[in-house]
C-alpha cells in the first residue's frame, strides 16, 4: 500500500472487528504496514475502535451486532427492535380486546319456548343457549333444529334431545343482540314447529 494512500472507513472497521481477510484490497499486511508509518490512519483506527467498543457494550455481548449475526434472524426488518416491540403491543392488543370480549356475553343462557303466539321470551347475550322446547310432537325422535336471525340466514343447526315431555337445545354459539327464529324439522324433513326469542 502505497504512504499516499489511506484506508478507507469500511476497511478500517472490518479491521478492527477482524473481519479483513489478506485477499481483501488493500489486503491485511499492507494495511497493517500503512498503519505502522501512518499516525493519521491510526487515530482514525482508534476512533473507529472505541465507536464499535461502545456499540457492542450499548447491545450486549450476545446482541445481533455484537455477534454479526444479524444477518441470520432479523436481516429483513428495518428497525429489529421496533418491529419485534410494536409487535408485542400488537399481541396485547388483540388479547385485551378479545378477553373484553369474553366478559361481554354470559357462559349459558337457558330459555323456555312454547311454539304458542305471543311475547317472545328474553334472555341477555351468551356464548351458549340451553333451550327447552315445549308443544313438541311426540310421534317423532329425531328432530332437526335451525336458528335464524330476524333476516332469515341461519345463524346455528344441530340436533334435538328428547327429554320427558319436551325437547332439548343446546346451541354452542355467540348470539349478539336482536330476534332469532327456531325452526323444529321433523324426520320427513318439513317445519312442525317454530319458536322465536330474543337477545337484549
């Protein structure tokens, strides 16, 4: 390396963390001769040395610069750190608002319907509704049951338990607030009865 000529930041810094291998240009041994004549180079190596002291004692020494590994985990996030933290923010956030969520409904409504017209019974929103249908057909065993919303589009289907002298409904579902519509199928595959409710 000619005395005329300084190394430039990058291979100075790739010298002080170990990092220049003889086949760079202008090569470790000359670079390491220019800097035993070269007072300047060497200042500006210590400088160069004190800034990367401090950058590994600021991270740690298992960060991902101190390590030069961040090229393996976090290479493609702009700002590692900020990313990972608005994401942690992000996963509260979601979980804040489900678990308030979750407080919003009751664990179990249970409601008598009658097929009969007239006020329909009220409950407050659940996750589950606990139904006992009265003015059941006793001539089938099976019966299909459908729960629509005011609008008509099926909002829950399952099947019917036969109890004594009704029939039972347990419908594992958020009902929010407004009227629904049971619809009882019997075998044949017709509507022998319908019961209505509602969510306030």
């Amino acid at each position: 390396m000619s005395p005329d000529f300084h190394g430039t930041d990058d291979q100075l810094e790739a010298y002080a963390l170990g990092q220049l291998a003889t086949s760079d240009q202008p090569g470790l041994e000359a670079l390491e001769e220019h800097l035993m004549i070269c007072s300047t180079c060497r200042d500006r190596l210590d400088g160069v040395e004190a800034f990367t002291s401090g950058v590994r004692d600021a991270f740690g020494p298992n960060s991902a610069i101190a390590t030069s590994k961040q090229t393996e985990l976090f290479a493609w996030l702009p700002w590692p750190r900020v990313t990972i933290a608005l994401a942690f923010l992000a996963l509260a956030t979601v979980i804040l608002i489900f678990s308030r969520d979750q407080t919003q409904f009751a664990p179990v409504a249970n409601l008598q319907l009658s097929a009969t017209r007239g006020e329909m019974p009220v409950t407050a929103p659940a996750r589950e509704l606990d139904l006992t249908l009265l003015n059941v057909p006793m001539e089938a065993h099976s019966f299909r049951a459908l729960i629509v919303n005011a609008t008509g589009r099926t909002v829950w289907s399952g099947q019917a338990r036969q109890a004594t002298d009704s029939l039972q409904v347990k419908a594992l579902h958020r009902f929010e607030s407004g009227d629904y519509f049971l619809r009882l199928y019997g075998a044949s595959g017709d509507v022998v009865r319908e019961y209505g409710f509602r969510i306030r």
